[in-house]
C-alpha cells in the first residue's frame, strides 16, 4: 500500500466514523430537537460576545442598512470580527447584522451542536446509532471546547476589559484574542473526532 493510501485511509476512518455518528442521531427526532436548540443557543451567545446582538434602549421596529454594503462586508474591526451592514431593531432587541461575523457563529454553532448531539444520543440510545453508553462526556467537552470562541468575542473592547480588571494590556496579551476562534474551532473538531471513536464499526 502506497503511502498516499495509507493517509487517505487514516483521513477517511475518522470522517467514516463523524459522518455514521452524526447520521445515526439525527435520524431520529431528539437529537434533531437537541442539534436545533444546541445551534440556536450558541449563536445567540455568540452573537452576544461579539456585540452584534444587545437589548434595546429605545425599543420600537427598524431596518436600516449602510450606503455601499458590498463594500463595507469585508472590512475588519479586529481578528475575526467584522463591520455590520444592517442595523435591524426589533422590540427590545438590537441586532447589527454582519454577514461574516453571522457565519462564524453559525459555523461554530454547527460544531457545537453536532458535539451536543452526539453525546446526547450515545447517553440517551446507545444502540441506535451504534454508541456505548457511557459516552455521554463528549457533550460537555464540545461545549466547553466552544467557549473559547465566545470569550473572542471581547476581541474589540479586550483593552477595555483588562482595564476593569487593573491589568496591563500588553501585546502579548491582546495577541492571545486573536487565537482564540482558531483554538475553539480546533477543540470542537478534536472533541467531535474523539466522541465519533466510540462508534462501534
């Protein structure tokens, strides 16, 4: 076997195992029920700690968007953070809308919800997406691996923050922030791959 076969092989194992594990639980209505409200959930955190979603002063209905979004879509207001295009105001909800910033929340909110799910159907029904029954950890390591990347969301106000704190803000330190999105996308994945071990092939 060459060596390009073998690293297809050991690449194909650990999706072969995510994709049955994945397909096993959501096949069946609870853990499509936990999947939605793990994804919802997260992205509604997320969109908290990024500052794209805040409670209302004024309350009331609005819908504006910027002059040129296309233009200003891509523009960075730090690591992994970027300019809203829309201001939608909706009762006692403020919500600035970036595209972006919407679809990492979404991506980290699908990994979370997947890891949820997964543990959730290897603790609920073992045998039905062939999981032992003592699986039930990885829940709680896919979403502890998903506060990383809430905590980059203090990326913007981080000075601000080390500031209330009485600590120096130092480059090294606003350095770290930036890392953090990457570092929770790489728990998620770990956890997820770690979780689908356990599938009995």
């Amino acid at each position: 076997m060459s060596t390009e076969n073998t690293l297809t092989a050991r690449i194909g194992r650990p999706v072969g195992r995510v994709r049955r594990a994945v397909g096993g639980v959501l096949a069946r209505r609870d853990g499509q029920v936990v999947f939605v409200g793990a994804v919802l959930g997260y992205l509604l955190l997320y969109s908290v700690a990024v500052g794209d979603l805040a409670r209302s002063v004024t309350g009331g209905v609005d819908i504006s968007v910027v002059d040129q979004p296309l233009s200003r879509l891509f523009e960075s207001m730090g690591p992994f953070q970027y300019e809203p295009i829309a201001f939608v105001q909706l009762g006692a909800v403020d919500y600035l809308f970036a595209p972006l910033n919407a679809a990492i929340g979404l991506g980290l909110a699908v990994l979370v919800g997947l890891n949820l799910a997964v543990a959730y159907g290897a603790w609920r029904t073992p045998t039905a997406c062939g999981l032992p029954a003592s699986g039930g950890t990885g829940g709680v390591a896919g979403l502890v691996a998903g506060v990383p990347a809430l905590l980059s969301g203090t990326v913007c106000c981080g000075p601000v923050i080390l500031l209330v704190v009485s600590v120096q803000a130092t480059a090294g330190l606003l350095a770290v922030f930036q890392w953090l999105l990457p570092v929770a996308v790489a728990l998620l994945v770990g956890s997820l791959l770690v979780a689908s071990r356990r599938v009995r092939l």
